[in-house]
C-alpha cells in the first residue's frame, strides 16, 4: 500500500473523506461550465475543481462519475424537520397557535434530523435547507439553516437563527370569532406595537449599560424579556424578517412597515409579487418566491408559471424553495420547481441559480455552499442527464466531502 493511499484509509476512517467527483459536465455556477470536470474534495471542503485535463485524481482517492454534476442543491424556505411525513400532530411542530406572535421559539428545539421527509430531498440532491417555523399565524417563530444530514441538530446546523418568520394576509388572521388578529390591520397594529416594545426595550438595555459602564452588568439591571430580545435582533438588523405575503396590497404594506423601523426583510411566497416589481425593485428586498408549480386558490389563485422569468428581467433577486405542503407528502422538491420555471421564461442558468448560489445568498451561507469553488464546502450533487428533464435521476450526492447518498432516484 503506497503512503498517499495509506493516508486516505486512516482519514476515512478517522471520518474524513477524500472523494474526487468526475462529471461529463460540471456546473460549478462560479464561472462557465466544464466539460469533462472534476472536483475534488478534502477534510469536507472542495480542494480544487476544473477540467481532467488539468486536474488528475489522486492514488487512492474515492471516484464517482456521472453526466451532470451541479453545487448541492440549496432549499431557500422549508419547514422539513419541523413538519413529518406522517401528518400527525406528533410530527407537526412548525407552527404553534396558542398564541399569534411567538418570535422566541426557536428552530433548534423542534428539528428533527432523522425525518425522512430529509434523506427523501436529500436523495434528490438537496443538501442545505432554510426550515423552521412557517406560515399560519402572525409571527410564528425562528427559522435555521441546516445541512441534510447529521444524527443530532448540533451535527447538521449551518446557522442557528436565520430569520424570524412573519405571515401577513389571511394566513396570519386567528380563525376564531373575536380572537386577534381578525383583519389586515390589526396584524400590522400588532406587529408595530410589537416592534416599539422591543425599541424601548433596547434603550433601557443601553441606558443601563451607558449608566454602569459595563455592558457586561446590562442584563443585571432589567429582566429579560426572550420576545423583545429577538425582535431587538431584527431591528439591529442581525436578523431578517421573512414575511410569508401573497397579496399585492398586502406586498405593499409589508415593505411600509419593513421601512418604518429599518427593518432587512425578505418577501416568501409573494403570488401577485409581478404586480408591484417596480416597488419591490426600489425597496430593494429580495424575495424566496413560492413553488413554481404552487396550487392556484385562495391568496395565492393568482400565481404564475412565469413570475420567475419576470423577476429577473425585472432585476430583483429571489431564490425557489418547497414551501410547505399540509399533506403527504409534506413537501415539494426545489429540482422541479426549478425546472418548470425554466420551462417558462427563465434561463437554465439561471433557474440553477435559483436553488444553488442565489438561494445561499439570501440565507446569508453563500460563503460556504451554493457553488463549487475551491475553500467551500463540498457539497455536491450528481445526475445521469439534464437535472431538470423528469426522466433524469439524482444518482449520488456529497455533503461535506462525505458520499451521503448513491440511491438513484
């Protein structure tokens, strides 16, 4: 056994990988295709990517071939961990209704890492998901962003707190006769009161701290408050609001209230968002638009094959996700949406974007995933045609530098 393959059985078995990944075609996002590419992966993190001719694969390192190579797929708004397959109240913890404005629940308390609503969209070449807390009442929680594997939260986390998720509209009101919030403007009213609250909250808190002159005693001098401190979050801007809005009236109104207080918003969902691109474009907030192929009743009866395309001519950056399915099997997977949209207006280039480094910029990971570039992760997905073509399977993925996934599907 030479030194460099005895090497890599020590790594591997250590829980490193040394995996070398060769596509007919590689599509890295970072720069043009590459014909007859490979990548390779070391320690969890792409070493080097470029054309065979140019990059050799190492003695001893694990090899895998296939047509298509693409980044991991990147699901931009999800609620799989939180939501189960089974459809029963014992997997169903994203959204918590005793209450409609709940911003302290967190996403790491409620994800399950051994859903296999995760090893099923994994096996389809996802491997980063923004999930958390989703629409159905008016603030719902936290979200996070996580890779699809890991036996434990702490062994999948990417980003503990990634936005606090808002739904505006019908899906925010109480259902009850006489419960709050029971129109459009009471969620706004609330969400103001809400957000003044936090404000003073932030000024005490740096009263106390200028007083004392050490920010260290600041939580010594008020109680804390678990609510006020994370939306204090979102007003400092370390946090976005994700605001789950379908109609264009109830668009407008997220973006007065997001410039109200400062606040860095996403839109999600957003069906009549092609109605107001000239106000989106100058507020200037991306948008994680709604599945593709959403069904078409209620706020969202207005949506479009074709809002993709329009997005990007219009010059305003968005990203596809899955969304949130209330029946089996609880999910959408973010290849296909893709796909239709670049069967309707958008470029396949860019409906790749969309699930890869567009979807990583707006969840703020793009340092580490949505493109395959020397330093980041290696998270890789592998197909034996064009990804978007029904007939083609997922026939392996790499997360981490780590083959998670041969399962052709």
């Amino acid at each position: 056994m030479t030194r460099t393959l005895l090497v890599g059985v020590l790594l591997a078995a250590c829980g490193y990988a040394q995996v070398a990944v060769r596509g007919d075609t590689v599509y890295t996002i970072a720069g043009a295709p590459i014909r007859d590419g490979v990548v390779l992966m070391r320690n969890g993190k792409i070493e080097r990517v470029g054309p065979a001719s140019q990059v050799s694969v190492p003695e001893g390192w694990r090899l895998l071939r296939a047509k298509v190579v693409t980044p991991g797929l990147v699901d931009a708004h999800s609620t799989v961990g939180l939501s189960g397959y089974l459809n029963i109240p014992q997997d169903q913890d994203q959204v918590e209704h005793s209450a409609p404005i709940q911003p302290e629940l967190r996403a790491i308390d409620s994800y399950n890492p051994r859903e296999p609503l995760i090893e099923y969209v994994r096996s389809l070449g996802v491997t980063t998901l923004h999930t958390g807390h989703g629409p159905g009442i008016l603030l719902s929680g936290q979200t996070m962003v996580v890779k699809t594997t890991g036996e434990t939260v702490e062994d999948a986390m990417v980003k503990p707190l990634a936005m606090v998720a808002v739904t505006l509209g019908n899906g925010g009101r109480e259902s009850q006769r006489g419960k709050s919030p029971g129109t459009r403007s009471k969620e706004i009213a609330m969400l103001r009161a809400e957000f003044i609250k936090a404000q003073e909250y932030q000024r005490k808190l740096d009263k106390a701290a200028s007083d004392t002159g050490d920010k260290e005693k600041k939580d010594n001098t008020q109680a804390r408050d678990l609510r006020l401190e994370t939306l204090g979050r979102v007003l400092k801007g370390e946090v976005p609001l994700l605001v789950t809005v379908d109609r264009a009236n109830d668009i407008v109104t997220a973006i007065r209230l997001a410039q109200e207080f400062g606040i860095h918003m996403v839109l999600d969902g957003a069906a009549e968002c092609y109605m107001v691109l000239d106000r989106i474009k100058a507020a200037g907030y991306p948008i994680i638009l709604h599945p593709t192929m959403e069904r078409a009743f209620g706020e969202s009866e207005n949506v479009s094959f074709e809002t993709a395309a329009k997005l990007k001519a219009a010059g305003i950056r968005f990203a596809l996700q899955s969304g949130y399915e209330s029946y089996v099997p609880k999910t959408r997977v973010v290849l296909f949406e893709a796909a239709v949209a670049a069967a309707n207006g958008l470029s396949f280039g860019d409906a790749l974007a969309s699930i890869t480094i567009d979807a990583a910029r707006i969840i703020g990971v793009d340092q580490r995933v949505g493109s395959l570039e020397a330093g980041k992760d290696g998270d890789v997905a592998l197909y034996d045609g064009d990804p978007f073509e029904y007939t083609t399977h997922c026939v392996g993925v790499v997360t981490d530098g780590k083959v998670v996934s041969e399962v052709r599907r």
